[in-house]
C-alpha cells in the first residue's frame, strides 16, 4: 500500500457496513487522488473451478491511479484480474467467469489482466460499481437502491494526501462524526512493524558484515602463513642443495 497514505473502512462493531463518500468530495483539495470501492467476498466460477475472491466495485480510472497501471472505462459486463487470480483460475483476457452475488451468478468477460500492485493485490477482482451494487441491493439486500447514488456507497476509501497537507491533522478531520459515523480511520502503515523490520534487517546486515570479515582475514591470514610456509620450504631445498 505504499500510495495509500489513510484508508477509511466501517467499524466492524457497527451494524451499517456501507460508507457514504459523498463527504470526500467537500476536502478534495487535500488529496492527489482517492478511491472509494465497494468490496465483498464471492464466490468466481470459472471452467468448473471456483475461487473465494474479493470483488472490487468501483471506478477503473480511481484504481489506476493506485497500481500504476492504465485502466480503461468497463462496461457493466467486463471485469479486470490481477495476476494472481488469473493464474489461479488460469483465464486470460476476453474469456468469461461467473461471480456470484448471493445465490445468483453473473457473467463478466476479462478485459484486462494487471500485476498484483498495492490495494490490488492477492486474489482481487474489478467490477463497475453501478451495475454490481445494484444486483447486489436487490438479492442480498432485497432493497432497491435506484434512488441513491451508489457512486458514493462504498466500504473502503483509500487516500493519497497531497506533500504539503499534514496527514495526521487529516485523520483528526476524517474521524469527526459529521464526516464518517460508525468508521476506522487510520494510516494503514504499522510504523511499528517497519521499524522493527528495519532494526532486524540492519542487525543481520551488520552480522553478515562481520562474518565477511572475519572469512576475509581468515582467508588472508591463510594465503600469508602458506606464503611463508612455501618460502621456508623453499629455503631448506636451496640449503639442502649446498646453497647459502
């Protein structure tokens, strides 16, 4: 997640899971750039072999901004992988998987296969989010959602945040009811595991270096004492031979 600077997913103590991003729109000036993406857990059926994997509904042009790879527009009916699912499911592009939304599936053809990169890494799915959110309303939810802006619902917004903006004082913002009630704000970097990787992975640079040391001298030490032992040898043959 190293384009991830805060990400904002629902409490999970909360008994509303969805997030309305709308707000976003009002501190837009504090970001490069954001994503806001409906994830769920499904079930992708693919020439007879199914995988668990996490769709994504959201927009082609706000994940490319995070892995760094161009997306074009999808239609209702086209859906992007990463590698790792295509590989698993062993697809590539223009073929067609079924995802299941509830109990029902729904065919999407392959139009882009991407490398694994930042949010969109393990086993991930795009789908546009209009056509997705509006299936699942309907079967899991049995709610018909063409009065809201699905554009807006998400469960997951991650934030780029501009070089001059401080971040932390953002996070305070972010976590104000008025903006996300019932939401986990947070940077999604533990500074506390990267600090302690670092220490661990100095300390074993510095052990390795010692190491290469000591093999250095002892490798020296050794061509010299052979050195010495051969003109000692050396010296006796001259010797023995009368010589002085």
């Amino acid at each position: 997640n190293e384009r991830v600077d805060i990400v904002v997913t629902f409490d999970a103590k909360s008994e509303n899971f969805i997030i309305n991003s709308s707000k976003i729109k009002k501190l837009r000036n504090n970001f490069d750039f954001y994503g806001a993406f409906f994830e769920l857990e499904s079930l992708t059926e693919c020439k007879g072999s199914q995988l668990s994997t996490t769709v994504m509904a959201g927009s082609s042009e706000e994940l490319s901004n995070f892995i760094e790879q161009e997306l074009e527009h999808l239609q209702y009916n086209e859906v992007v992988l990463n590698k790792t699912t295509a590989d698993t499911l062993n697809i590539g592009v223009g073929e067609v998987i079924s995802i299941y939304i509830a109990s029902k599936s729904y065919d999407y053809k392959v139009v882009k296969v991407v490398e694994d990169s930042s949010i969109f890494e393990g086993r991930k799915i795009l789908v546009q989010k209009e056509y997705f959110l509006k299936q699942y309303a309907k079967n899991a939810l049995n709610l018909n959602i063409d009065d809201y802006s699905e554009i807006d619902l998400a469960t997951s917004i991650y934030l780029n945040v501009k070089d001059d903006i401080n971040k932390n004082d953002l996070i305070n913002v972010l976590k104000q009811d008025n903006y996300f009630p019932n939401s986990v704000v947070g940077d999604p970097r533990n500074y506390d595991e990267m600090l302690a990787d670092i220490e661990m992975g100095t300390g074993i640079m510095y052990a390795a270096l010692i190491i290469f040391i000591a093999a250095l001298l002892f490798v020296m030490v050794s061509i010299i004492n052979l050195r010495v032992r051969t003109f000692k040898n050396e010296v006796g043959i001259v010797e023995t031979l009368g010589e002085k």
